[in-house]
C-alpha cells in the first residue's frame, strides 16, 4: 500500500527526528508509535493497515455520534416556515427561499441548514418566469404535509 505523504512545519520535523534519533528508532517508526498512543493502543506496534482501520471507525464512532445529535424536536419558528411553505405551495406557489425567509425574519442559510437536518427538505435551482433562484417545489407538498400533520 503507497504511503500517505504530507508536509510538516520545519520545526516539527526536526523535533520528531530528534525524538526519534534519541529513541533510537526511524521517523516512521516513531510516528507510527505516536498515532497508535494517540489512538489507544499504545501496548504494540500498529501496522499502517491498523492505523487505517482504527483512524476509519474513530471517524464512523463521531460521524455516528454527530448524526445522533442532531435535535429531534419540533421548533416553533421551523414549524413556522413550514407551514408558510406549505401554504405557499397548496395555493400553487413555489415560494424562493428569500421569501420564506423574509417571512419568518430568519437567515436563508441558517432556514435551509435546519430545514435540512431536521426535515430532510431542499430547494432547488429553478427557473421560473426567466428568473433563476432556489425555491421549495410542488414534489415536496406530500412530505411537508406529513410532517406537519401526523
């Protein structure tokens, strides 16, 4: 397997050869120890194919774990927009995300994140009357119900 390489700070790799030098063993060795103890196994040595390993499931482990964080409940000013959003869309509008969010007086960006993780509801980029924007479509009416209404 090709070896990872990337560039250190000057200083950096002349403190890891000379901890390496006085441990009397090669850089790679030496750097291969350090993320082993970084990573908890400081009991052997690790193999490149184990470091892998172990740095993919620590990143599984907190991608799980930052995905179980996300809010489950229903906040009043998201219920808020999408209801206006329903609304818009049941009156056969398809609002822009600036209109929302004039709306509801709430940042477009911060409205699509949370719409987002705590929906799993998009605008798209369509054109409409020549005009380019992103706006909440007519596919999406079902979910939106669903959600407000179960």
């Amino acid at each position: 397997m090709a070896a990872i390489a990337f560039e250190l700070p000057d200083q950096m790799k002349r403190e890891i050869e000379r901890a390496a030098k006085k441990d009397g063993i090669s850089v790679s060795e030496y750097v291969r120890r350090a993320i082993a103890i970084y990573l908890g196994h400081n009991t052997r040595y690790l193999t490149y194919d184990e470091i892998i390993e172990l740095i993919n499931s620590e990143f599984d482990k907190k991608l799980l774990l930052k995905q179980s964080e996300k809010p489950i409940a229903r906040d009043d000013k998201m219920v808020q927009v999408l209801e206006l959003i329903y609304n818009e869309l049941v009156a056969g509008n398809e609002p822009t995300v600036q209109e929302i969010s004039a709306k509801v007086d709430m940042d477009m960006r911060q409205m699509g994140i949370l719409l987002k993780q705590l929906y799993n509801i998009e605008s798209h980029n369509v054109r409409r009357g020549g005009k380019k924007g992103r706006r909440y479509l007519v596919e999406d009416l079902d979910k939106i119900k669903q959600i407000l209404y179960k």
